[in-house]
C-alpha cells in the first residue's frame, strides 16, 4: 500500500484519525492489504496529505490496540499476522452498515423515493 491509497477528507465531519483507521480496516477486510505487509511510514502519510503526523500516528495506534496492526522493529506499522480478517462478502458488507444506515434516514427526510437513492448509487460504483 502507498500513502496515496489513502482518501483523506480535511473537511469531513469524521476526524482524520478515523478516516484513516476506517480505510485501513476495510483494505485488511476486502484482502487489498495481506497479513505481514507493511504500512507507509507515519511521515510518508503525513507529507503526502499534508497532514500532522501525530493524526496518522493516532490511527496506527488505534489500530496496533486493536490488534490489527503489529509494529516491527526497524520497518514501522504492519498488518499482524494473527489478525482474522472478515473473509465473505456479507462481513465486508457490515462495514457498510452505519453509513448505510445514515443515508437511508437522510433519504427518508428528503423524501426521495428508494429506486432513485438506489440508482444514484449504482451510478456512483459505476464510475
């Protein structure tokens, strides 16, 4: 994985820490990032996104807590190889569910019609 593969949203209501962390999960959990495969560097990610490397920083670390992440002497943040990544299609989708979730209510207060949200959306994974 390089810096770049990281989309970070300066303006989202998310902090960058949690994006960061999120996409991390969802790249262990659809196999794009393998057990054993090493992270870029905290500066790397920082630099590339112009952010404060303690942003990055705290999302590793969040992640090595949770066991998803193990550091390896002298070559930074990898994926650990313990970690038991969800494997069928469904437990990839639960990653989905609370953004899911959220459009579907603000869907419902904007009273558009399912088919038209679902079309928007097939639109969007399209591209």
């Amino acid at each position: 994985m390089k810096a770049s593969a990281l989309l970070i949203q300066p303006s989202a209501a998310e902090p960058i820490f949690r994006q960061i962390a999120e996409q991390i999960r969802r790249f262990v959990a659809s196999a794009q990032l393998a057990p054993g495969e090493v992270l870029p560097s905290v500066r790397d990610v920082a630099e590339f996104h112009a952010i404060n490397p303690m942003t990055v920083s705290r999302a590793y670390s969040l992640l090595e807590a949770e066991g998803l992440l193990e550091r390896l002497r002298g070559k930074g943040m990898a994926v650990a190889n313990t970690h038991a990544r969800p494997k069928s299609q469904e437990q990839r989708l639960d990653f989905l569910d609370a953004q899911l979730r959220e459009v579907a209510r603000q869907a419902e207060e904007l009273e558009l019609p399912a088919a038209m949200v679902l079309k928007r959306l097939r639109g969007l994974m399209e591209k």
